[in-house]
C-alpha cells in the first residue's frame, strides 16, 4: 500500500508557496467536467510520470511557485516509492470521480479537490490543490494513496 502521507510534504509545500494576496475569486469555480478534466489529466500525466521514470512532462503541468521549488529530479525523488512499486494508476480515466468532499475555494485562492476512484485491483485517492496561473488552473499541491 502506498500512502498519501508520504507525498504530503510535497502537498504542503507547493500550497505555502502561493502567495496569500491573491484574490480567492482570481478565477471562478470550474465546472464538474472542468474540475474531472484537471484530476484525470493531472492523475494519468503522473501515472506516465511514474511508468516512464521521468517528471519533465508531469513537471511542465504544475504552478510556477510548486514549479520552481520541485524541479523533475526533485519530483522523481518525492515520487520514488510509486516508481519503485511500478503503481500503475491510468485507469482513472476510465472510472466516473468520486468526491470525498466538495470542491472548494480556499482563502489562498488554491482549487482543492479531493476524492477518489473505485478501481480495482487498488482503489486510487487523490487531494489535489490547483492555483490560478496565466488564466488557468495549474497543480499546487499533490497526494496519492493506492490501497
């Protein structure tokens, strides 16, 4: 089983980085298909990530603060134990979202969605932050469970 807590540094990071000055309506809450286009592209873009051993692509997807404090080595080093287990996640996009709780936007102006989907042989969990950047939602934050 992998945790989700070993990844919550990362998470934690990307999301204090973010400047607290920007308005929490800098964009507007995206719709359910929006918010189901971010997580898939973001999970499946990870999942490639970790079959490839290689995070230049998954690091092209992320916010310019998580950008410039996670470079791909950085990344390929949070990510090591799902590269180490070859976890395999792409079914994802085959599988409706779960939510675990609604989407929100927090004081910070980060998107946080958090859910799952009902995979098997492992069920894939998600809590990802995404921040406003050129006009669009770029990820802040990430963390995975697989169990």
């Amino acid at each position: 089983m992998i945790r989700w807590a070993r990844f919550r540094s990362i998470a934690a990071a990307g999301l204090l980085l973010i400047p607290a000055t920007l308005p929490a309506s800098a964009l507007d809450m995206p719709s359910p298909f929006v918010q189901e286009v971010l997580i898939k592209s973001i999970l499946v873009s990870l999942n490639d990530a970790v079959a490839s051993d290689n995070f230049t692509v998954f690091h092209a997807k992320i916010s310019k603060p998580f950008h410039d404090q996670f470079p791909p080595d950085k990344l390929k080093t949070i990510f090591k134990d799902l590269v180490d287990k070859h976890a395999v996640f792409d079914a994802v996009v085959a599988k409706p979202i779960i939510l675990d709780e609604d989407a929100k936007i927090d004081e910070k102006g980060v998107l946080q969605l958090k859910g799952h989907f009902d995979t098997t042989p492992k069920q894939v969990k998600y809590q990802l932050g995404f921040f406003p950047s050129d006009g669009a939602w770029k990820l802040s934050g990430v963390s995975i469970d697989i169990e």
